[in-house]
C-alpha cells in the first residue's frame, strides 16, 4: 500500500468517526411530545433548532460529503493500481 493509500485511509477512519459523533450529539425529532406530556414549547426550544440542531446538521452533511470524496478516491486509485 502506498502512502496516499494510508494517508486516505487514515483520514477516512477519523471522518467516520466524526460522522459517528455528530450523529449522536443530535436530538431526535420528538415535535408534538410537549402536548401529551403537558409541557409548552418555551423560547429556547424553539430557537435551539437553529442554533445547536442546524450547527450539527450542517456538519453532518459536510462530514458525509468528505467520507464519499474519500472513499471514491480510495476507489480510483486502487483500480488503477496506485495502492
């Protein structure tokens, strides 16, 4: 394997792990919970959608993309016998 192979490689385990965190960090869709549980949307709730959940999903999105770039990479250069 050459080193564009284990530098790939590399950066590909460390994207998926950070796929794997931001992932996590995300809440779940629970809207319309509060009305069973009897507890009203506050200020915060509403406003943490874009704040915190938009920040995470963004980085998801940006994380995803970077995993297939480097995973086609991975791909190309092992059909042409570069790894």
């Amino acid at each position: 394997m050459s080193i564009w192979g284990i530098v790939l490689g590399v950066l590909l385990a460390i994207v998926s792990v950070a796929i794997i965190v931001v992932i996590i960090l995300q809440e779940g869709n629970q809207q319309g919970i509060g009305a069973v549980t009897g507890v009203a949307d506050s200020y915060f709730s509403k406003n943490k959608a874009r704040s915190i959940d938009a920040f995470l999903s963004r980085w998801t999105k940006v994380f995803a993309a970077v995993f297939v770039i480097f995973v086609i990479a991975l791909n190309v250069l092992s059909k042409f016998g570069v790894l």
